[in-house]
C-alpha cells in the first residue's frame, strides 16, 4: 500500500528544489532544458510507482505523450499519459479492470500530477490518428514510461506504417497558417502567447514534428546532419530555443500556475526573475520584451527555412526551376537565388529580391535557400550597403511600385533587411508602447499604418473610409504617403519630442534618396505634424473660428490638409483595432471640411475619377437617345465603389438598360403601393474581349452569387470576371464577363437563352446541381497551384476581404460560391482575376457566422477542400 500524500509532498519537493534555481538565475538561459527533464524523469518515477500499486493487467502499457512524451516537463504542464491496452479489451464490460483504471488515474491526480489521460486500445490509436491530425501529433512523441514493451512496439510499429509524411506536413501547415491568424499573424502583440503566438515554441516543435514524421531527424543535431540547417543555424534554434523556454517556466513560476501568455500583469515579475531592472527610461519589462520578440523574429524565420527545405525534401517534382534573370529563379511560386554566394558577390541583389517578390505576381514568397542566403548576409548589410546610391534607387522603385508595399515591407521586415537597410528602423522594431491605446510594438504599428495607407487606394477597400478613398483617388503620389507612415513614428522611445526628432531622420533619407523639394518639404510636415490634427479635433472647439484659422497657418495649403488627413485616419487605425470610432472619424471629418473651406477649396462630392466616368457615361447615354437625368433612378442607389469599379462604358450600359424600369417601378409605388420586386437580366457581346457580358440586377437573396455560378457552369460557361455590387436599397448589381465555345457562332441564340433562363434561375436556385470537381488542364496537373485562403478584417470584424489563389477549373467560383453560400455569408464584392492557369480571386464578404474564429476555421479548411484540383 503506498502513501499518495507522502508521493505528493516529495514530487512538489522535488519540483520546487529543481526550479528554485530558475526563478532566481539572472538572464542565463543554460540548463533550462535539464531542469525540464529532471522533472520529466520525477514524474516517470511517480507514474511507476503508482502504475505498479494500480496492479493492471502485465499486458497493458503506459506511454508518456504530446509534451510530456518530449521528456521535459514545464512547472505547471500537463502530464499527457495514454493507457495502451491489447485489441479486443472491453474495460466497459469489465467492472474490476474499470475500477482498476479509475484508481490510477484517480491516484495521479492525488499524487500532484496535473494529468491528461487516454485509455486506447492500439487499433483505436491508429484510428483516432487517422482522423485526427492532432491525435496522430500527440502519438508522434509517444514513448514508453511503464509496462509491456512488446505491446508498445506494437503500437510503435503500426502507428509508423500508418503514418503518411505528405498528408501529415500539408495538415501540419494549415493547423500552423490558422493557428498564426488566431493571433493575427504577428509575434509582436504586446502580451504574446510564448507557446502558441508566431515565433512562439509552438512554431519550433512543428518543425521537429514533420522532420521526425518524414524521417529526417528528431532533434537539431541530426536536422543538421542530414542538411535540413546548417550548424550555425542549429546553434542559433537551440538558444532561442531555451531563451523562449525559459521565458515559459518563469511565466509559470510567476503566475503558480499554467500561464503561457506574457500579460502585462506577469512581465515585470518575469523581467525581474532574468535580472532586468529599470533604465534609460525603459522599464525592466520593455528590455525583456524587447529580447522576447528578438527571439520570436529568429524563430520565425528559422521555421520557415527549415519547413521550406522539408517541403523541397517530400516533393522534389513539386520545385521545378523557372530563370526569372541570371541572378534569380522562379521555385514553385517562391524565389530562388542561383547561388548561395550571390548576395557576397552582389550586394546589390539584396534589395532586388524584394522587388521582384513585390512586382511579379507569379511569386508568393522567397524559398529556404534565398531566406538562408539572406539570414546569412546580414553583415554585409553595413553602412557602404546603407549608402550605396543603386540600394537607394532600388529602394525608391520598391516605394514607388503601383502595388505591392504593404506585403513587401513586411517581408523586409521579418526577415531584418528594412532594419540593415534603415539603421534607424532597427532601434523600433521590437519597442514596446505602454499606453491605453496602441496594441502592437513600434515596428508594427508603423507596419499597419503602411498598410492602412496602402488601402485607401485599393478599390476593394473604398467601404472602410469612402472619403479616405474618395481623397486617394485623386491623390498623385502615394509613396509619400508611405514614406511619411514609415517615419512618423520611427523615434519613438528616445526621450524628446519623437515627432520633432523624426523629422530630422526623414530629412536625412530625403536627401540621401534625391526626392526633390517641394515632396521633401511634404513628407517632412506630415511626420513632424501627424500627431497635430488628431490632438485639434478630439481636443478643441472646432467651432471657434481661431481654432481654425490657426490651423491653416499650421498647414499651409489643401494637399497638405488632404495629405495629413489620409495619415491621420490612418495612424489612429493602426493603434489598435478597438481605437477608432465613429465619432473619432466625424471629429476629424468635421476638422477637415471647416480647413478646407477656410482656405477657400471644396470639397468634391466624389472624387475626380468618379466625376470623370459619370461624365463620360451620361455623354454615352446621351449618344443612345437616353431621357436626360435617366440615370437619377439607379445612380441614387449606388455608392464610390461602384463608380470606382467600372468603366463609364458598363456604367452607361447599366443605366441604358435599368434607369427605365427603375423609373417605371417608381412611377408603381407612387401611384399606391409597394413597387414589386424587379429582376433584369441583360447580355452583350463583351466589349473588352471575346465571350459575353452579362448583368444581373434583381433583390439580394442568400447564396445568390452561388445560384449565377451554377448556372453558368452548368450551361458550359467559364466566368473569367465577375463585379458584385450590392446597392444602398438592398439589390444585386453584377456584372459576369463569361466564354464558351458556342459564342462567336450563336451569339444571338446564347444572348437570348441567358435573357430568359437566368430570371427563372434566380426565382428557383433549388434547382441546380452541386458544384462539380471539374476538368483541369494538363498543364495544372503537371504545375498545380498550392491554394491558398486568406482573410484580412475591418477594423469591427463586420466585413472580410477573402483573397483566395488556386489552379484554374471549370466550376472553382461556384464551389467557392457554395461554400460561402452554405455558411450564410454575405458577399458585398468580388474581384475575378485569371492568370493563365492560376486564379487570385478577391471578396468582400460579411456576416454574422464570420465573427467566431472556429466558424472561420470550418469555412477555410472547405474552401481549401474545394479549391484542390
């Protein structure tokens, strides 16, 4: 009979006696990991003790799993046993083996293990890990602590046939993709999660698990070994890996208890415990942040290199090389430097990289050995590199670009050339703010404000601002814009005025970049005054008439009232998602418009895009007989992003073709009554190219973009571009550009088929078919697309931008459409790009099932499942 509470008091003894010494070591991270399996190898001794006094059968097995089955064990971890029992054994029909089974768990937990237990036989273990990717991670790491080793290896055995390394790294990447857009895609949140955050331990033991599932190694040494990294960079994981770890026990002797995320509550408590103290004006917690997110870039990084490289490993056919120019290749999608030397030779070629990864639309991303390449000329990125004239002209090409900067900024930045290449930059990057509003370090804020800028010139993304987007439109330069968002906060935690000494650092790049004058003089206003226009309108009397006027002088002229006012709507967005308000908005609105018409402009009631196009459709309409002011009816219900997303040609077709029956519906509700519900479906011979437009206006209903796919698909069509436009009165405005084979020779005959088939569709969805598998090209089938889902919230989370990338087939938008359908989301907008064979499909859709993270999970892994070709 053994004494559970004599068991318990000397395994917490043990416990305290081991991470006594961590909580009060200083910043060494040595030993840190020892501990950790001093621990583990306490909790076998209690696991055997309790095992052998449980007296189970002598054919039954007790294997340590998920973390526990690693060897180390954190202060407050879970102890994960599985309980393997041989095939065919019912402990449910057997009361005194159940008793049996109870008492030792029960035993474990009065013994002072915090446990998480499974009893399995070895056939039920192969079939939950079937079905279960998370199952089949916590099996991978199973090792034997106690009982039957023959019935272990048994287990071991089939559990290793079973195992497909392909299908276990493609679950493993989708798991860690949704896993990084729980916590937004960033290691920097101000209170990250150290296990489970980007960059976070997390990240690390996905590595470790799909080497070992595919063969190539179970540790860093043999990773290393076998050429997956390289020693310097096995040496580098291995101490990120334990500053990160010792982070994580801190935090757990901190809180006494499980705690594995860095709340502002904990990090001064675990900064003391690495021997931080206050200085310089930083607190103890900002310097351990600051090494925290240090760590999580490098592991980032390194976790990328390596799950490249594995990839490359178990699908070599998959890694075609494709010249982009002597110096690059296209690999799979990803860049590929020709060789490893390349950056030593041509330093130049550093800042090309990104260029061509901004500016080529056929690459998503750089390969293991151009991020290898890159982490390792880190050193030549020196002050010559900083100042060489051609890094400066490519630079301002990459600032410069139509498209691309949001993406490309944040890949310079998480792989450390924007802070080799902008010195200034690097200081920021991992700083903390303690206030009550920003929720991201410096580095990232200053990387969301780019790309709140970036969006106000995105059509897709005129809903969240219209005048921001109305102002950009007709705005000439928008890398001023940009530049101004990379500095305005670019001196923070110096002490002083950082708007004041950022504008000594802009100065600097100013004229070390040759941007002339007159921008120069802007781009230093704005970071010198970004804080000025928020502070007047949340802080003053907007009706004084001298709080205006001094404004004016402060500001000087209209494009630099309309460039601040794009930055200031654009910093408070990127505080924090929770920052901005209506009012807020209103505040700055209100300041805007009284400036303005001191200075004596106006405000236009669009921007001078959209005036132009609505100009040139009413001299279109005009050319075809139109009523004058015919357009009043339809043009009353529609917003900027219609005018911003078609040409005066289709938005005089549109009218040509409703204004009339808009007109007449009026004409029916003013005479008594509701006007009934107006459908109209019209078809033309493209006027951009071969097939056919076709525009569908009839009242919004549920999954009405799947019922328009489905019945183009099931009458042989190919949608190669479709414009979904929802009107301010709640109708479908969408235009389809579609091909078939039949169109060039039945042109009339498909016009009126469509004419008077869609309507009827429309009035009864239910009677098309489910979307199809389809047909793909030989093509696709030897270059296949990885697809691709990706979500990028407002700031509520009421609207998504959906961007999904696949291969090409016949029927894709109506899967994707079904899915969407079948989930109840609301599609406000989409934009249908074809690329060859490869599709990059935007939406702007909402919903109420979109604000749960797990309903967004399910709708991602379906459309992943729908997009396979």
């Amino acid at each position: 009979m053994i004494d559970i509470n004599l068991l318990r008091d000397d395994y917490r003894a043990r416990k305290a006696e081991l991470f006594g010494d961590i909580a009060t070591s200083g910043q060494s991270v040595r030993g840190i990991h020892s501990v950790m399996r001093h621990l583990a190898r306490e909790a076998d001794q209690v696991l055997k003790t309790l095992w052998k006094a449980a007296a189970l059968p002598e054919g039954f097995a007790l294997a340590a799993v998920g973390g526990f089955g690693r060897g180390e064990l954190f202060p407050y971890s879970d102890v994960d046993v599985l309980v393997l029992m041989p095939d065919r054994t019912r402990p449910e029909v057997d009361p005194e083996l159940k008793e049996k089974l109870e008492r030792f768990i029960g035993n474990c937990w009065d013994a002072g293990l915090e446990i998480g237990s499974s009893v399995r036989t070895v056939s039920e273990c192969l079939s939950e890990a079937a079905k279960d990717v998370t199952v089949q991670t916590s099996l991978l790491e199973a090792r034997l602590v106690t009982g039957s080793r023959k019935l272990y290896m048994q287990f071991r055995a089939g559990f290793e046939d079973a195992l497909d390394a392909r299908a276990f790294y493609v679950a493993k990447m989708q798991e860690m993709r949704q896993r990084h857009a729980k916590f937004e895609n960033t290691p920097y949140a101000l209170e990250p999660n150290c296990k489970e955050s980007p960059g976070g331990l997390r990240d690390l033991q996905v590595v470790q698990w799909v080497a070992r599932a595919s063969g190539f190694g179970k540790n860093w040494d043999e990773l290393s070994r076998n050429g997956l990294i390289t020693r310097f960079e096995a040496r580098q994981i291995k101490h990120n890996e334990a500053l990160l770890s010792l982070v994580r026990a801190r935090l757990h002797l901190a809180a006494s208890r499980r705690e594995d995320r860095l709340v502002f509550d904990m990090q001064t408590a675990v900064a003391e415990m690495f021997g931080y103290t206050a200085q310089s004006g930083h607190r103890s917690s900002e310097q351990l942040m600051k090494h925290y997110y240090w760590a999580a870039k490098a592991v980032s990084q390194l976790n990328q290199i390596l799950l490249l490289n594995i990839d490359e490993r178990l699908n070599p056919a998959d890694h075609e090389l494709r010249p982009i120019n002597e110096r690059f290749f296209d690999k799979a999608g990803l860049i590929e430097v020709a060789r490893d030397d390349l950056y030593f030779e041509q330093p130049h070629a550093i800042l090309e990289t990104f260029y061509l990864y901004q500016t080529l639309h056929a690459i998503r991303g750089l390969s293991a050995r151009t991020m290898r390449a890159l982490y390792n000329a880190r050193e030549i990125m020196d002050s010559a590199f900083r100042h060489d004239p051609v890094n400066h002209a490519m630079f301002m090409r990459i600032l410069q670009a139509p498209e691309g900067q949001t993406h490309v900024f944040r890949l310079l930045n998480d792989t450390s050339v924007l802070g080799r290449y902008l010195w200034v930059f690097r200081r920021i990057v991992g700083q903390m703010q303690h206030d009550l509003f920003h929720v991201y370090t410096v580095d990232q804020h200053i990387l969301m404000v780019l790309r709140n800028v970036r969006r106000f010139f995105m059509a897709e993304h005129a809903h969240e601002y219209p005048m921001c987007a109305q102002l950009a439109a007709g705005w000439d330069k928008p890398w001023l814009l940009y530049v101004a968002a990379l500095f305005h906060d670019i001196a923070k935690g110096r002490g002083g005025d950082h708007s004041e000494l950022g504008a000594v650092e802009v100065r600097r790049f100013c004229k070390e970049h040759h941007i002339a004058t007159a921008d120069a003089e802007l781009i230093e206003f704005l970071v010198a005054e970004h804080l000025t226009m928020s502070s007047i309108a949340q802080k003053q009397d907007l009706s004084d008439p001298a709080v205006i006027s001094a404004f004016v002088d402060r500001v000087g002229s209209e494009r630099k009232l309309t460039a601040l006012y794009l930055l200031t709507v654009a910093d408070i967005r990127g505080t924090s998602p929770k920052v901005w308000n209506a009012w807020k908005g209103k505040l700055l609105e209100d300041l805007y418009r009284y400036t303005l018409r001191a200075m004596g402009g106006r405000l236009p009631d669009a921007d001078a895009q959209v005036e132009m196009r609505k100009r040139e459709a009413i001299k279109q309409l005009a050319l075809n007989t139109a009523l004058p002011n015919g357009q009043e009816a339809l043009w009353g219900t529609l917003d900027v992003r219609y005018f911003m997303r078609h040409d005066a040609g289709d938005i005089a077709w549109h009218t040509r073709q409703l204004g009339p029956v808009l007109a007449k519906a009026a004409g029916q509700k003013t005479d008594g009554g509701p006007a009934k519900p107006t459908t109209v479906v019209r078809a033309r011979f493209s006027p951009v190219g071969e097939g056919l437009q076709v525009m569908v206006y009839t009242p919004d209903q549920p999954s009405l973009f799947a019922s328009l796919c489905a019945y183009f698909e099931q009458n042989g069509f190919s949608i190669l571009d479709a414009k979904v436009h929802t009107t301010n009165d709640g109708h479908a405005l969408d235009t389809f550009q579609i091909v078939s084979s039949l169109v060039p020779e039945h042109y009339r005959e498909l016009v009126s088929m469509i004419e008077t088939e869609l309507p009827l569709t429309i009035a009864r969805p239910d009677t098309l078919r489910l979307p199809s598998r389809g047909r793909v090209s030989r093509r696709v089938k030897s270059f296949p697309v990885q697809p691709q889902v990706d979500w990028l919230p407002d700031e509520k989370a009421q609207n998504w931008v959906l961007n999904i990338i696949a291969s090409d087939r016949v029927g894709l938008l109506h899967a994707v459409a079904h899915v969407l359908g079948r989930h109840g989301v609301n599609l406000q907008m989409a934009k249908i790009t074809t690329l060859g064979e490869r599709i990059e499909d935007t939406f702007l859709i909402s919903g109420e099932t979109l604000t749960q993270y797990r309903n967004r999970h399910d709708i991602e892994n379906e459309l992943l499942e729908a997009l396979q070709a």
